[in-house]
C-alpha cells in the first residue's frame, strides 16, 4: 500500500512539473519573438536611415548614385554592429 501512495505522489509532482515547464514555454516563446522582432528593426532602420542621409547628401551635392551606395553600406555596417550588441546583451541576461 506504501508503494502505490508513493508512486501517486510521484505522479502528482511529475504532472505539476509538466504543467509548469508548458507555461514556461509559452511565455519563452513570447520573449522569444519580440527579441527577434527588435533585433529585425534595429537592422532594417539603420539601413534605411543610411540610405536616406547618402539620398539627401547626394541631392544636395549633385553625386546621383555615388553617396547612395556609400551610406547604404555605412547603415547596413552600423545595423550589423546594433545586430551583434543587442544578441550579446540578450545572451548575457540569460
């Protein structure tokens, strides 16, 4: 009789543990998501913001393509740089 007292509360604690890890994983994968979507605009808004500052600059001194592709690449470096620091901030916390 001993035995299967023990073996119910086993079970007990086992299933309380499940139910508990599945909410976790819910609200992981919540996290999860708004990480990637603040990483993905961190990338997308220093690329735009490059590409208007070389427009800008190329209308002002009349270089059509040139200053374009230049701040294009400046913003995608300054995104890649945002990219990296943010994921080591996130990782750090974890």
């Amino acid at each position: 009789m001993k035995k299967i007292k023990e073996i119910t509360t086993r079970l007990e604690i086992a299933k309380k543990n499940i139910n508990n890890n599945q909410k976790n994983d819910k609200s992981s994968n919540a996290a999860s998501l708004g990480k990637a979507l603040k990483i993905s605009t961190e990338l997308v808004a220093a690329v735009f913001v490059g590409s208007t500052i070389g427009f800008l600059l190329d209308n002002w001194f009349d270089t059509k393509p040139l200053l374009t592709i230049c701040f294009f690449f400046i913003g995608v470096a300054a995104g890649i740089l945002n990219v990296f620091k943010s994921a080591k901030k996130m990782h750090k916390k974890i």
